[in-house]
C-alpha cells in the first residue's frame, strides 16, 4: 500500500493529564495505537479509553513527585512500514519534553502500534523507562529483520499483554521481551489471563502496575514485590509473570 507524504503536519503534545505540577521532575508520555498503514490525520476524539484512565491514574500516583503526563498526538494515523511515523513522533516529543521541563527522566508508554513506537523510540538518552502495553510486534516482513532490542540497553522495560489478544499476538512480544532481555537485564513481562487487547477486565490492575513502574523507575520508590521478582527472574519466569487480580489494591482488613 502506498501512503503519502504529510507534509506541514507536526506532531504535538496534549495537555497534561490533571493539573500540571508547579516544578516537572519526570514526564511520561503516552503513545495511543493505530492503524499498520494510514496517512490520514489522527482523529481529534479523546485517546483510546485505556490511555486515559492509565493518564489519570499516572497523574493522580505522581503528583507528589512532579510527574507530567502528555498524550502524544502523532502527524498521521499509521505506522507505514519503514517510515516508522509513531516512532519519530515519540522521538520528537522526548526532545519537546526536555525542551519544555530541561534534564528530567522521561517513560514512554505505549499501548499497540503505540507500544512499538515506544519500544522503538526507547533509545533517546532521556529516557529512563518503556512501557509497552499489548504492542504490535509483526514478525511478517523477514526483509526488514527483527524489531530493533539494542536501544533499550540502560532502560527499564515493561510489558504487559493479554493472553486473549487477537489482535496483536502476545508470543510475539514474549519473543521480543526474550531478545531484549539478552541485552539488558531489566526488562519485565507480565501476563493478564483471559484478558483481551483492551485489557478491560483488568484495567484497574494494569494502571496500578504501570503506575508502580513509573514511580519506581523515574523517582526512585521501591518496587512492588510482583515487579521486583519479574526484574530479578530468569527467563523465562520473569517473561510470563502473571498480573494477580487486585494487584495495587490495599489488603483488607480482617
């Protein structure tokens, strides 16, 4: 398929996610997910349902911290093959966050093509984190290779799928997640059983681990336990660690 050039369009951040925090430490930035090839401009409308309850529960987490969280909207729609469009787009808008907060630690995440995207774009020297939530990872064009795992070396990476994801195939990014770790030992995956490319059944527990990443990886704070084994684990234990039901809940009170 052939798919034009979009010339005069830029890529651009939205709003902080909540109210912006009077002194920005670290930024994450959320990369919604798209079409295989499109040039038509991305839609106005509100970003996947995922990536704005995952924004809002990221600002409410790290507000205390100075974390500022931006949605990125991309120039075109799809990923167009060797143009790679959300990959330059998440490139651009860690150089705009630097360029707006200075030498903050910056994670991108991600959730289908966005998830590639923020895998791919991961080498940038301001970024601390990855976190790529059910990511496109096709394996069908033998021309091109295997997606790029040499630019996540020094990150920390998180990724986390649905068992029941027909629509990215999540051995895909458990082979990823195993080529990667190979490089860097600080890559983690995590499984959400019966749960779909949405995640809807577990939305509450995929923000709280994400959540838990981001705090963990930008400010410093201790990992929940279930993150730290899944870091800690060889593979592939660590590869196919699975997200419990409730994780990030207080225990009740007996």
């Amino acid at each position: 398929m052939v798919v034009l050039a979009t010339p005069g369009r830029t890529a651009r951040l939205g709003r902080t996610a909540g109210p912006r925090p009077a002194v920005v430490r670290g930024a994450v930035l959320l990369l919604p997910g798209g079409p295989e090839a499109s040039a038509r401009r991305p839609s106005a409308l509100r970003a996947a349902a995922l990536l704005n309850t995952l924004g809002r529960r990221l600002a409410l987490a790290g507000r205390a911290d100075g974390l500022a969280v931006h949605v990125v909207h991309y120039r075109c729609r799809g990923w167009n093959g060797d143009r790679a469009d959300p990959a330059r787009d998440a490139a651009w808008a860690v150089e705009e966050a630097v360029r707006r907060y200075g030498d903050v630690p910056v994670c991108l995440a991600g959730h289908g093509m966005g998830g590639r995207a923020a895998l791919r774009a991961g080498g940038h020297e301001a970024v601390r984190s990855v976190v790529a939530v059910a990511p496109w990872l096709p394996e069908d064009d033998t021309a091109a290779g295997p997606e790029p795992v040499k630019q996540l070396t020094g990150r920390y990476v998180l990724i986390v799928h649905g068992t029941r994801d027909l629509r990215t195939d999540p051995e895909l990014s458990f082979s990823f997640a195993a080529r990667a770790k190979k490089a860097n030992r600080n890559v983690c995956r995590f499984e959400v059983h019966t749960d779909g490319h949405g995640l809807r059944q577990y939305r509450a527990e995929v923000t709280a681990l994400t959540a838990d990443f981001v705090r963990g990886t930008l400010f410093g704070h201790e990992f929940a336990r279930p993150v730290r084994d899944a870091l800690a684990a060889p593979p592939p234990i660590g590869l196919r660690m699975p997200l419990a039901s409730g994780f990030g809940r207080p225990p009740r009170r007996r």
